[in-house]
C-alpha cells in the first residue's frame, strides 16, 4: 500500500440529519453555505478530500455534488436517509445504499467507491452489512475501534486493513473490501482515544489531535479525519431533541480545524490509497 498523505473525509449531512427523516422538512438547510466554508479552506491549503454524501442531500442539491467534484474531491455514500443500521433489516439497508449509489453516481458522472455508516452504526451484531457492501463498494470506513455510549468497536484494527467479511474484524490479505477505520491514540488503561474529527475536534484539546495524528505518521500510516459541515457552524440552530454536544465548542472549531489543516497535508481516499481492492 502506497501512502502518500494523511485522509480527509466530510460526513456531507445537514445540521438536522440526526432527526427521524420525517422530520427533516420542517427545517431550513445550511448544508450549501456550511460546505462552502470547508470547500474555501481546502482551496486555501490544496486539501482534496472525499465527501460521503447523503443521497438526500445530492438530490436536494445536486449543484453541490457539482461543485464538489469540479474542484476535484471524491464522492462516497453515506446512504440516503441517514439510517442507523443498527435498526434495520437488511432489504433495508440495501435498498438505501443502491438507492443513494444511484444519485450520487448520476449526478458526479463518477463511480461511487465508498460507503460510511450513519451514526457510525456497525457493530458485532450486525456485520451482515459489511456482505452487502461488499456487492456495491471497494472501501468502507465506518470502523471506529473505540468504546463510547453511542458506538464503536474497540477490538477492532485500528489501521488500514483488507477486511474478512465473515470476520469483518479480523484482516485478509486477500479481501476484496479495504477497510479504513477512523483515526485512534492508544493509550494505556484508556484504551484507544479518538483523535478523527467531528465531536472530538471540537471537545479535545488541539494538542491531542495533533499528537495522534503524528504518532500514527510516525509508525508510518494515514490518519483518517472527519468531520461534518455542522462541526464549524457557530450559527448551528438549536434543535430541541439534540443535546449539549451537538453545540460543545462550536465557537472555537473553525480556528482549530483551520490549524489541522496548516499542520498535517492530506488528500482524499482515491488520492491517498492507489491499490484499492477491485469488486468482485
């Protein structure tokens, strides 16, 4: 594998994509003006970086998935819906991921890649996901070998690996679908902390994020960051459902992002990684 930068990854959702998709009508979007803002600092420090988008988002706004790839960043899924697949069938998922596959394939005019889980939703009890993306992707990365309330999977590889999708935390040399977990610290007793992005951007110290990144560039790997455009929205509406951390440091994210990116190149999955397994 030939390593060339670290990842950058933006989870493309609007602010109120958390909530039931029943519910999304009754909110405004910021998704355009709150990705302008990520897509201006990229342009300003030569960052190109893979979006996992929403199908929902791309067809709302197909002029965004446009823009995007006119300035050379890489379109993966999100699904469409924001589902959790941790409460839902297979049928399901698979008719949600086919479903935003074919938007987003449309209207980039570019083949779709990779796939990242709402919610970062997989898990030991629901690995079938990883056979049916198998079927439509070459990558995944929504491995996040963590332990936190709302999810993770700590015994998980904590670097890049071709995955066994019958053991889907378990390395195969021979696999057909690379696996990109979210960038981790190992830290003794604490196990690993996460140093990716999104909420920890904004609730850990920038030192920390910095250490973790360098640590795993020092070992010779890639860390993989992420973030949604939400995590640097000062004027992110309040919403009622959501708790304290959806809006924890919002005032002082944008300059510490900013500082990431002066500190660390990076460079999307299709740029970074250049030995993708083929699908089946």
């Amino acid at each position: 594998m030939n390593i060339k930068k670290n990842i950058m990854s933006v989870d493309l959702e609007d602010y109120f994509c958390d909530l039931p998709f029943s519910e999304w009508h009754l909110h405004e979007s910021r998704i355009e003006k709150t990705t302008d803002v990520i897509l201006e600092l990229f342009e300003k420090y030569d960052v190109t970086a893979t979006f996992f988008s929403l199908g929902y988002v791309a067809e709302k706004f197909p002029q965004l998935i446009e823009k995007i790839c006119s300035l050379g960043h890489e379109i993966g899924s999100h699904g469409y819906a924001h589902l959790d697949l941790r409460k839902i069938s297979k049928d399901t998922f698979e008719f949600d991921l086919k479903k935003s596959i074919q938007i987003l394939e449309k209207i980039s005019n570019e083949k779709v890649l990779g796939f990242r889980a709402p919610f970062f939703s997989v898990n030991s009890k629901n690995t079938w996901v990883f056979d049916i993306l198998e079927k439509y992707v070459k990558y995944d990365s929504s491995v996040f070998p963590v332990r936190t309330p709302l999810y993770g999977i700590p015994h998980a590889p904590r670097l890049i690996y071709k995955m066994n999708v019958k053991n889907p935390f378990e390395k195969n040399i021979s696999g057909n679908l690379l696996e990109i977990p979210l960038a981790t610290f190992p830290f003794p007793i604490l196990s690993n902390i996460p140093v990716a992005g999104g909420f920890y951007l904004r609730f850990l110290p920038l030192q920390i994020i910095q250490a973790g990144i360098k640590k795993l560039n020092r070992d010779g790997h890639p860390a993989m960051f992420y973030l949604h455009p939400k995590d640097l929205d000062m004027d992110m509406p309040k919403i009622s459902q959501y708790g304290p951390q959806y809006y924890w440091g919002l005032k002082n994210s944008l300059k510490k992002f900013e500082t990431i990116l002066k500190s660390f190149e990076f460079s999307s999955v299709r740029d970074t990684i250049d030995d993708i397994p083929s699908k089946q």
